[in-house]
C-alpha cells in the first residue's frame, strides 16, 4: 500500500529541485504547498489564500511581490510540466481497477477524450482568446475510463477546435479511445485502426457510409447503399449492425456501424466502431464516456481547476497545471483504497468523491511530501482508510451505476 505514496513521492524529488539557495522557501516546498493548497470548494478563492497558506505552513513571512514573482515564472511552469509528466508515467500503471472488463473487451485500456474551457479574465484575451468576446484557455484531456488516471493533455486558447488536439496514435495500440462528434474524422479512424488501436463514437448525421455487410436487422437489398439514406419510419429491429465502408484519404475505412433504437425519438442512434465486442454492449459502452464530465467536474469544483483570475500567462497555466498535478495525485487515494473494497464497491467508485477526499486531506499530503518521517506517511494512510466507504456511490445496490450495467450485460450475455 505504502509504495503508491513513495512513487509520488518520488515523482516530486525527480524533477524538482530539494533546495535552492536564493531563497528560504525550496522549489520543491513551493511545487508541493501550491499543488495542495490549490484545492477546495470555496468560491472566492484567490491567490492571496494560497499566499497566506504557505505562510502557515511554513511560518515566514512571504511578501506578495516575492510571490507573485515566483508564481509568474517560467521555470515554475517547466517544473509543474515535468512533475505532471512524472505522475503521469509512475501512477498509470499502479491503479489496477476493474481489470476483468478489459479481458472481456479483449483492450488494455479505456480511454475518454475530451476538452473543457475556463474562462479567464477579460484582459487574458490576447493570449488566449475564448469564444465570442470571453477570454478562455480550454484543457483537452485523455482519461483511462475506469481509473480516472490522465494520459495526455494539452493547453490551448478557448477558440482552438478539438479537433487539432489529439493524443499521439502510437500510444492507442491495443486501446480503447471513445470520442464524441468534435473528433469525428473518417482518416483519424483509419489511422487509429492502422496503428492496431479500437475507436467508438457517435455516427453523424449526415454521414455517407456505405454497407458491404448486413449483420442483422437490414435485408441484403441495402448492400451497397448509403446507410443513413435508408428509411427506418418503423422498428424493425431493437438493434441494426452493418458493415460499412468509407473512401478517406489515406485508405478505405471498414468497421461497424450500430443502431439503437429509440423509442422516445422513435428513431435509431447510430455509432461507429472497429471493437470487436457483441453489439449490445456498444451503446452503454459510449455512455460510459460521461466519465470524463464527471472527472472535469471534480476538478473545476474541488480542485479550483476553474479558480483562475490572473491575466498572467504564465500563472494562468502554472495555476491549471498545479490543479492537475493535484487531479493525479488524488489517484493514491483511490488504489490504497481498493482493497477495502468488494467488487461492486470498485464499480460505483465516484472519481468527484475522490476529488472531495483529496481537499480534506491535503495537509495530510503536504507534511507526508515534505518531511522523511513514517509517521506522516502513517497518519496519511489512517486518515485515508476513514474515507474508504466515501469512494463510491452510497445508493450503488439500488441505482446501477453505468459500469456495473456494462459487466451484468457482458456476464448474461443480452442487453438488459
């Protein structure tokens, strides 16, 4: 349980420096009082409070010039990048969560990609410029869906399509990426399933696809037409699976399209797909991608990610970049936590709770990080196990939640 912590831990020490002579507050002190203080629900949060914190925690006297001196460098923002990386490649690997779904899947990972913006003060609108009048820097962000672990992200202004964001395709081999109509680009897809990689997303509206295969819920009579200029007036099936063909630049495109019906909108919700997987399990599958909202969500409301009110563009990302940083950190949480929990529980774990925890406890974390002493590292892990039962949803056994309806369906084999 413990070498979680020590990986943090150590993740810190790697790329920031223990001590630094020119001042009395170490880079590594700043990095770890800023990460953890940056956090909480307070709607009037500012950089005065995290001022005053690291004057509590430390007991000196940090002048607002001094601090905000070193709040707006670039090298702070070079070291909170590299913690952030650190994290990233130690704390990946170490949360072992719901394993069995991905053997079922026949995938190493779920991945969930998106953005969400910030919006900034008005004269932060030069650098990044946000939609319509509004300053904003937007966080595209790839999540492991069933650990809450970041796997990649990039800052960019508001206005910047998603679309031009895009996780590097050698690192999808073997995974699952699940993406909504922002990235929806027929060579994007080929090219993710020519690097060995499996994609899901809604299919738009207007696509022009065209079935070489009826799988079921089609007559042969549709080979060869456009899927979407079929008519479907009436039901004819609760599920429709086709294979379907798409002419892109750089090949022919050959995967799955499914539709669900509906009957609230009596009509069919369409996907594509090249994960060989039944396809009742496609559409709750997409839904699973809410995750990433609720990750956001947490993050914007428990770890200030959304507390931003400088125009400075280097404390702009160095605030964004140490609430990260804190998202991640919030990870030893959950895996020393995991074995306090049965099967079901691991299943409704709520990546928002995770978020809440983590402000409770981040003096906890400051004193473990800043000091060699086991007995903070202890107390941690005593304050930690307290929280066990707050990790997942308390009403699981009687509103399923999305993941357990996922492994009941794959374990009865039906849509249900």
């Amino acid at each position: 349980m413990e070498s979680v912590f020590e990986i943090m831990k150590q993740a810190f020490e790697r790329v920031v420096p223990l001590q630094d002579g020119r001042t009395d507050i170490s880079p590594l002190m700043f990095i770890v009082v800023l990460v953890f203080s940056y956090l909480g629900d307070s709607k009037t949060f500012s950089l005065e409070c995290i001022r005053r914190m690291m004057q509590s925690y430390f007991n000196t006297k940090i002048s607002r010039s001094a601090f905000w001196e070193r709040l707006s460098r670039r090298r702070l923002k070079q070291q909170l990048k590299a913690v952030v990386a650190e994290l990233m490649k130690s704390l990946s690997a170490k949360t072992r969560l719901c394993e069995k779904l991905l053997e079922q899947l026949k995938v190493t990972a779920i991945l969930i990609l998106d953005s969400s913006s910030i919006t900034l003060v008005e004269s932060a609108k030069a650098r990044f410029p946000g939609t319509g009048s509004k300053a904003g820097i937007k966080w595209h962000a790839c999540f492991n869906a069933l650990t809450g672990v970041l796997e990649w992200f990039q800052l960019t202004p508001s206005r910047t399509h998603d679309r031009k964001c895009f996780p590097d395709l050698a690192v999808l081999k073997g995974k699952l990426i699940l993406f909504d109509l922002g990235y929806f680009d027929y060579d994007l897809m080929l090219a993710i399933d020519n690097v060995g990689g499996f994609f899901l997303s809604r299919l738009k509206s207007n696509a022009v696809i065209l079935v070489v295969e009826v799988v079921q819920g089609l007559s042969d009579r549709v080979l060869g037409k456009s899927l979407l200029s079929l008519a479907f007036h009436r039901k004819k099936s609760e599920i429709i699976e086709a294979i379907v063909e798409k002419v892109c630049k750089a090949g022919t495109l050959r995967c799955r399209a499914i539709g669900f019906w509906n009957p609230v909108e009596e009509r069919y919700h369409w996907y594509i797909t090249n994960l060989i997987a039944p396809a009742f399990i496609i559409y709750p599958l997409y839904r699973f991608r809410w995750q990433i909202e609720l990750i956001f969500k947490g993050c914007k409301n428990s770890l200030n990610a959304n507390q931003i009110t400088s125009a400075d563009e280097n404390i702009i990302e160095n605030l964004l970049l140490a609430s990260i940083a804190s998202q991640l950190c919030t990870h030893t949480i959950l895996t020393s936590s995991l074995t306090h929990l049965d099967e079901e529980q691991q299943q409704a774990i709520s990546f928002q709770r995770v978020a809440k925890i983590a402000v409770v406890l981040s003096r906890e974390f400051v004193m473990f990080l800043l000091n060699k002493s086991k007995e903070h590292l202890d107390h941690l892990l005593e304050k930690i196990k307290l929280f066990a039962n707050e990790l997942f949803d308390p009403n699981y056994k009687k509103r399923e939640t999305s993941l357990r309806r996922i492994y009941r369906m794959l374990e009865l084999g039906v849509e249900i």
